[in-house]
C-alpha cells in the first residue's frame, strides 16, 4: 500500500501537537502501517533518482516508536551518514542507541532484536567515540549486554575485546570458546574466522600456529571474509605454512580488493608494483646476455689455469671480461 509523503507528514504533525489531555484519543499504528511506512522509507533511499530524503528520518522514527526493529537499524545507518542527501548525525545515533538498550520495558521478540542491535551498535559508537565521548568499559559492558542476549555478531566483537584487552582484562581463551560457538552456531557470522585465525596467527595464548591460522583463514575465505582472504594472501606472499607464491598472492588481494578491503587493495597496489619491477628487471637483459654471463661462469669453473680460461673465453666469446 502507497502513503503519500505530504499526507503523511499532515498525520504525524497532527497527531504530535495534540495536548495530552485532548478528548481525541490517539489510535497506535496498525502492523501493516508501521510496515508500510518502513518499506516507503527504505524504498526511498534506494531510488537513485529520487533526491527528496528530507522525509526518511521522521518515517522511520515513527516506526521506532512502535518498536520495529529493521527501522531502526535503518535509522542508525541514516544517522551514521550512509546515504547520500542525508548529513551524518552521530551525536542523534548514540542518544537513538542508548535510550533503546537503556529501555526495560520492552516486551515483545521484535523489541528484543531492537534493543540488542542496539546495544551493539552502542558498543563500537563508545569504543570509537562516536557522537560521544570514548569509553572502552562502557563498551565492553554494551557488547557484552547484546552478546547475552544472544546477539552472535555481538558475541564474536566481544571476542575481539578479550583478545585486545579492550574495556576488559585479556582473555584469549575466553574469546576462543565464545568464537567457536558461534562458528558452531552459525560460520557466516562476520569476523569469526577471522578472529580465530588471529589467535593462532599470533599466538595470543599460546604459540603461534601458521599451519592451523592457514586454515581458519581460508574457512573465513570459503564464506566470503575479505579479511580473512587479505591474510591468507599475505601467508602465501611470506611463505607461511604454504608454498610462496606471489602470484596467488595477488589473486588473493584482489579478489579481497574487489570485496571492499582497502587493506587488501594497498597490499594489491604494493605486491603488483614489486612483481612489475621484478619482470622490468628481468627484461632488461637480453637473453643473449643470459647466455654469454651464463657461460662464463662455467669457463670460469674449469680446471684450468687462468691464462688458459681466458683463452677459452676470447675463443668462445671474443671477450676476457669478467661475467657479470
């Protein structure tokens, strides 16, 4: 079902400037209402052709309202500055993020899955300082808020925390167990491989485990981790645990390149110049002259004296200088 916009905005502006004690009693929204509203929105912000986005924040701030978790997911993203013709308002996302993980009277399951992406969200807004002051604690207790209530993403970022000692003492074998969890639960999780690759890559907790690391890594790989593609091509350009291979190497920081790693893409740019001056190199000697250096060292390895070894050279080169 179509809403027209100005129509629309007439509603929500009547409805707001109605006293609280007007005998007008407001109705809450239909589902297919809140639903109709968020489509309209998203729709709107998808359509390349259409620059009037002035209306998405307000539509999609009523259907927070009415507890739609998808809205506000979407609101956050607006908020963070993720679509064009609309500024970034970090500041308006964390206070958006914090009043709804802060909320305790959410009942319902789509409430729940609100509150703890918004927790989530909260979490990396506190550990980067965004739209506020930076607080690894805060954040830690945030992720771990959202990780609890079974949020699997949120779980695996926790992880990181453990790993790092960010807002929390270091625990690498604590994250080990939460990572390998939610690979058991769900291995498309984002990150998860990654993070545990990390753990044997450098040993946190132990020694460092290339060979097993290699392996997390191109799990990672098989479901799509450009991280985890973007280091195992680093593995193959070292040689770590594998052959070395620079030109599977660059396959591999492509392909990572192309799946948005700028990581990936510097390592692609540094690799492509290293292998290009290489072959430069390479062909600024002529075979000829491969040849010619080539057998003077094997004049040179003969048991001969050295009056003889030159004669053999000017007889078979028609030089006596040495082999470069």
């Amino acid at each position: 079902m179509k809403f027209h916009i100005t129509a629309l905005l007439l509603l929500l502006g009547a409805a707001a400037s109605a006293a609280p004690g007007d005998s007008v009693q407001r109705q809450k929204p239909q589902r297919w209402d809140v639903e109709g509203l968020y489509i309209q929105a998203r729709a709107t912000l998808e359509d390349p052709d259409n620059t009037h986005v002035e209306s998405v924040p307000m539509l999609l701030e009523a259907c927070v309202r009415e507890g739609h978790a998808d809205a506000m997911m979407l609101l956050l993203d607006v908020y963070e500055g993720k679509f064009k013709g609309l500024e970034a308002r970090p500041e308006q996302a964390f206070r958006t993020a914090r009043l709804i993980a802060d909320a305790t009277d959410i009942r319902t399951a789509e409430g729940k899955a609100m509150q703890m992406e918004a927790c989530y969200r909260l979490a990396l807004y506190l550990e980067k300082g965004t739209g506020c002051t930076r607080n690894a604690y805060e954040a830690y207790e945030s992720m771990e808020k959202a990780a609890k209530m079974g949020l699997l993403k949120a779980r695996a970022e926790q992880s990181r925390y453990l790993m790092r000692g960010f807002g929390h003492r270091k625990d690498a074998r604590r994250a080990w167990k939460l990572l390998r969890y939610v690979a058991e639960q769900s291995p498309k999780t984002p990150n998860v491989f990654y993070y545990m690759g990390i753990i044997c890559y450098e040993g946190l907790g132990n020694r460092p485990d290339y060979r097993k690391a290699g392996k997390l890594f191109s799990m990672g790989a098989r479901y799509g981790d450009a991280n985890c593609l973007n280091n195992l091509a680093a593995m193959y350009e070292r040689g770590l645990a594998t052959r070395r291979s620079e030109e599977l190497a660059l396959l591999l920081y492509r392909k990572a390149a192309t799946m948005g790693s700028r990581e990936a893409s510097a390592n692609m740019q540094r690799l492509a110049f290293k292998v290009g001056q290489k072959a430069e190199k390479k062909e600024e000697r002529p075979a000829i002259t491969r040849i010619r250096n080539a057998t003077g060292r094997v004049i040179l390895s003969l048991p001969f004296s050295d009056y003889t070894r030159s004669r053999i050279r000017a007889w078979l080169l028609g030089s006596t200088n040495e082999p470069s």
